[in-house]
C-alpha cells in the first residue's frame, strides 16, 4: 500500500509527488507497520512523538518525481509474485507477469518461484512475509497449510492486499481468488472422459501431486461427473507425480505393472510429459485416454503428437492482468473487477 493517499495536512503537496509504502516508512520511522496506517488515517492512540516520527519519515521518503509525472498519471505498484507450484506452471506464470510488466510501466514486478519437491512450509511462509515488506501487494499461488495462511493474515493485517492465483487459500484473508472454476475443471475432464471411452469397463487413474485447493477441486468435480453420468468407470488408486517428471513416469510404470492398463488417466497436476513417456514405453499410447490440466509448450508439443488427447486449461495471461487490477483497486478503494475466468478445452487442433 502507498501512503500518499491520506496525507496529513502538515504534509500536502504542491506537487505530484511518489508514494512510499507503508513498510518502508515503518522501517524508516521504526515503529510497526499498524502505527504508520492509524497515522496515515488520522485515527487516535498514538503518540505526537511518534506521530511526528511516522510524518518525519513520511516527508523523507517522499521525494518529488524526476521524471516529471504529470498530474493524474497513475503511479507506480510494487507487485510480487510468489509461487509454490511445478517447474512448468512457474515457468508459463513467470513469463506471463513479464509479457504483463513488460507493456504496462505504471507496474513494477517482481517473482519468486520454490518448485514442488523443495517446498517448505516454514520457509515460504517467511519469503511471503519478507516480500510484503517491499510491496504494494502480493500475488501468492500455493498449496492449504496452516502457516501459510498465517503469513497471509498477517500481511493483510499490516495491509498489504494479496490475491490468490489458480488455487485458493480461503482461509488466509486474502482479498481475492482469480483463476476458474476448479470443480468446473475437473467435471469437464470427466466428461470428455467418459464420451470418449464409451460403454468400455475399467478403471481412471488419477494422478496428484500436493495438497492444492485447485487439485482437490478438480477431483471432487471429476468423480461428482463419473458417478452419475458415468457409472461403469470407477477412479482407481490415486498415483503421486511430485509435480516431476521422471517421479510422474516411475509412478504410472509401476501402477501398470501391479494393476495392469488403466482405460484413462486423469492428472490433475504436473508431470503430464512422464506420464505421456510411461504410456508410450508400454505401448498404451492412443489405447488409454490421457486428460491432464495447464497449456504450455509441453502439453503442447504432446496434444500435438497424440501423447495426450485433451488439456483443461483457464487463461493464465487474463488472470495475471486481473490479479493486477483487484489490487490496483483494492488500493484505490475501488469496486474489485470479476475474478473467475472461463475453464478451456484444448485438443491437437486447438492448442496453438
């Protein structure tokens, strides 16, 4: 959050001027973040000598722009991007938050990625709060723990908003969750599933990763669609990818070798490129339907080579510029902007 929008009155501009966010006047005035916002509201129970701190660093930090912003030009955020997730998906996230940046000036981004298997709950709760220091506002995409929600809380408590990407944290305090419908999602794989099956018997794998919302979701929509419309597939045991490849292609092996064929697999993680190489290694390939989630250049190249048949995807560069915007508004005490955007089917013809 900047502080330039409830200037005392010891302190209006004549100028344009930049706003500096509130942990950086904390820091500067060194008293907590919740002083600096009661003072910058003008609300009570605080101290003129720290009041006078708080303003004293305020007129410090605030310096006029050299750039000569002219009046009414929106000013700069300060977003950070924050992801728990598989290599791939950080991969398309990252790329789509510097296509963002790069064609929008009044944003400053930055972005921080911990792939699956290095996750660390403690840890990651610590960068979300370390980052928040430094921000208008967090973009956080990760998996339900409890000290993450914690970390969140308490970034918003200090105000600093933070939106959830793809998979939701309801319980954090977020301000907003932008992504698609996830039981949507999963119910739609089971009905692409389910038709292009037939009246065949057998049985689904699914395939997980970590305990994420989006993936639970996923599940839950998927086996709602098979056990009323599609009552003679049952959803095996559920194999762990680890959001890896090779951990992805080990896993489906061994399901096959102690189980025998499955007659499709629905992953709901990462790790659609293992599992694409242990079907065709068993010479499954084109005999077991293979649903999986995320476009990118690998299930990309595998639509296209008949290693997969369908990817659910969502429109992963629409809700980069959402997530932007609700915190744009939210720290402009505007009305937030939609936030769920429509679930997609891609197949070998459409994926470009």
């Amino acid at each position: 959050m900047t502080a330039n929008r409830h200037l005392p009155p010891d302190l209006r501009q004549d100028q344009l001027r930049r706003g500096p966010t509130i942990p950086e006047i904390a820091r500067t005035s060194g008293v907590g973040t919740a002083t600096v916002d009661r003072v910058l509201n003008a609300r009570g129970g605080v101290r003129e000598a720290t009041r006078r701190k708080v303003l004293d660093a305020l007129a410090k930090l605030t310096t006029p722009d050299d750039a000569g912003r002219k009046e009414g030009q929106s000013l700069q955020r300060k977003i950070a991007f924050l992801s728990d997730s598989g290599v791939s998906f950080n991969r398309s996230l990252k790329e789509a938050m510097e296509d963002y940046s790069g064609s929008h000036a009044n944003v400053a981004c930055t972005f921080a990625a911990i792939p699956t298997p290095e996750f660390n709950a403690i840890q990651f709760a610590q960068l979300i709060e370390r980052t928040a220091e430094n921000a208008d506002g967090l973009v956080v995409v990760a998996r339900e723990d409890l000290m993450i929600n914690r970390a969140i809380r308490a970034v918003t408590g200090r105000g600093v908003p933070v939106v959830c990407g793809t998979t939701d944290l309801p319980g954090s305090s977020r301000i907003a969750y932008v992504g698609s419908d996830q039981a949507s999602a999963g119910a739609t794989a089971a009905y692409l599933m389910g038709r292009v099956i037939g009246e065949r018997r057998g049985k689904i794998l699914l395939v997980i990763s970590a305990p994420y919302r989006c993936q639970e979701e996923r599940e839950l929509g998927f086996r709602r669609v098979l056990r009323s419309e599609f009552t003679h597939l049952d959803v095996d045991e559920r194999v762990n990818s680890n959001d890896q490849i090779e951990h992805s292609y080990q896993s489906v092996r061994k399901y096959i070798e102690e189980h025998g064929p499955p007659v499709g697999i629905y992953n709901v993680a990462a790790g659609n490129l293992g599992i694409a190489r242990a079907l065709h290694d068993e010479g499954l390939q084109g005999k077991v339907v293979f649903i999986g989630h995320e476009l990118n250049a690998n299930s990309r190249m595998l639509l296209e080579s008949g290693g997969m048949d369908f990817v659910v995807g969502h429109d992963l560069d629409r809700e980069m510029a959402l997530s932007i915007e609700v915190i744009q508004a939210h720290l402009e005490k505007k009305r937030l902007p939609g936030t769920m955007t429509k679930v997609r089917i891609y197949t070998k013809y459409s994926c470009n």
